[in-house]
C-alpha cells in the first residue's frame, strides 16, 4: 500500500493518534500507546535518526513533501530513496495506528 502514490500528491499531511504518549529521552523518541487509560508497556516504540525527524515533522503538522525536503536537507539522499523510505515509514505508522491522516 502506498499512502503518496506520486510526488504529485506532495501536500497529503499526516497526525499523531491521541492514544498515546511520546517523550524524547537521550536523543531517542519513545512512542507508548495508550489502551484503556493505561500506558501499553509491551508495545514500546523507540524512534532514532530520519524515523525520530518524522515524527517531530508530523507533530508540526508538514505535509508529505515538506518532510522530504527536510529529510533530503538532513541527509545526503537522492529524492527517490527519500520518497520511499518516508512512505515506508508512514506506512508503518498508519499500520500500528500511530499516525494518521490529517483531516
């Protein structure tokens, strides 16, 4: 499944589930769903480099293709291999339901 099918579709825009928590802790983000009012501890998600530059992305609210322009500035990357690799991501997300798309 491809959530941006086509660099075209540059303005789709994503957003943190409010099912859980995410904090920030030596220079790694950690993402805890939260299920029936209490903090899920078996389904800690630990988020490190271009994955921790997403989600802060998505927190600010960018759309598709500003955050693989920011990636491609991060990171010596071709455009191709940032496209995927951030669709990849947000594929994964989507698939745990930790983020989704912005209304």
């Amino acid at each position: 499944m491809t959530l941006v099918p086509n660099a075209s579709d540059r303005k789709k825009k994503f957003e943190r589930s409010q099912d859980l928590v995410s904090r920030s802790v030596a220079g790694e983000t950690l993402i805890v769903p939260v299920r029936g009012g209490v903090g899920d501890l078996n389904s800690i998600y630990t988020l490190r480099n271009v994955s921790q530059l997403i989600w802060q992305l998505i927190g600010e609210g960018l759309s598709f293709g500003e955050m693989l322009d920011r990636i491609m500035l991060e990171y010596e990357v071709t455009v191709e291999q940032a496209e995927q690799d951030l669709d990849h991501f947000l594929e994964e997300m989507m698939k745990e339901k930790l983020i989704r798309p912005a209304v």
